[in-house]
C-alpha cells in the first residue's frame, strides 16, 4: 500500500490510499487522519514541501530551469511546517502533481473534477512506481522531488473518489 497526500492548511487535504491497482480519495482535517490513514504505507508522497529555505530552494532552481514552477517554501511557510511535521512521522517523499501532469502531457480533469482529488491520485501513482525506481529525480543539498515520468497509465475513475490503474503491472520492488 501506497498513499499520496495533496496537502492543504485551510481546507481538508485529499489522501489517495492506492492497494494493487486500485486508488480510493478520502477528504480529511488533521495531521493524526492522515497518519492514521497511512500508517501501514510503504511510502508516502507529498504535495508540499519537506525542507525549508528562504527564497528558493536549490531544488527548486532545477525544476525552474526545467521550465516547471514551484513557490519556494518560505511563500507557503504554513504548508511547508506542516508537511514536515508529517515527513517526521511518516517515511514520506516530496512531490509535485502540477509537474508530473504537465511532463505527462495529462490533464487533471481526465483524471477529476476536482483538482485536489486529482492531484492525490498523482501522488499515489508517484509513491507505487518511487518503490519500483521508475520516478524522475530532482535532488540537491537542499531536497528531492519526484516526479511521474514516461509510460505512467491514466487512472480511470469508478466512482466517487474511486480509481482504477490499468495495466499497473505489480513488478517486485526495486
């Protein structure tokens, strides 16, 4: 099991819990749903990110020079703290779903309505396949950020908050 957590601070996040090929969304509050929730997840991918800076961190420079945008940490400093109070209690990975879906040619709303539910789905597929050595890294001194890359298989919705990944081979995990 995998979970993606598109993290929020005024509103509830969306948390993916993704088992086989199947991803369900769930809306939650507090920092206790989200590590109840994923407590038995090989890894967690977050939508925030999980060090600091002032300005821009030297990770973000290289998705700027990629042509990807990102706020630097101390523009969404109440995200920031929160997603590392949650990377300190659960094995968490940073990503960033507007950038995989923009490398993927994807649009969010072939996956959702709503972006949030969208960007969660995103963050489970890029916990499965960070298990498996098949995510784009973007490393520094100052943080990683990973990313969907390639061949990745659109989910396909079944209902409320309810997704199917076809053709997600369970390859053992490298």
């Amino acid at each position: 099991m995998e979970c993606g957590v598109d993290l929020a601070v005024k509103r509830k996040s969306a948390v993916a819990v993704m088992d086989g090929d199947m991803i369900t969304v769930t809306f939650i509050d507090s920092d206790d749903e989200i590590v109840d929730m994923c407590e038995g997840a090989s890894v967690v991918a977050v939508d925030a990110p999980l060090t600091t800076a002032k300005g821009f961190r030297e990770v973000d420079r290289l998705f700027l020079s990629r042509g990807l945008r990102v706020f630097p940490p101390s523009f969404i400093s109440s995200l920031t703290e929160r997603g590392i109070r949650l990377s300190r209690r659960l094995k968490a990975i940073e990503t960033h779903p507007t950038s995989s879906l923009k490398l993927l040619g994807w649009d969010w709303r072939a996956i959702s309505g709503n972006k949030d539910e969208a960007d969660a789905v995103v963050c489970a597929l890029t916990a499965n396949l960070w298990l498996r050595g098949r995510t784009l890294a973007f490393r520094a001194s100052d943080g990683e950020i990973y990313l969907l890359q390639g061949d990745v298989p659109l989910p396909r919705r079944l209902g409320q908050g309810k997704y199917l990944v076809p053709d997600n081979s369970q390859e053992p995990f490298h």
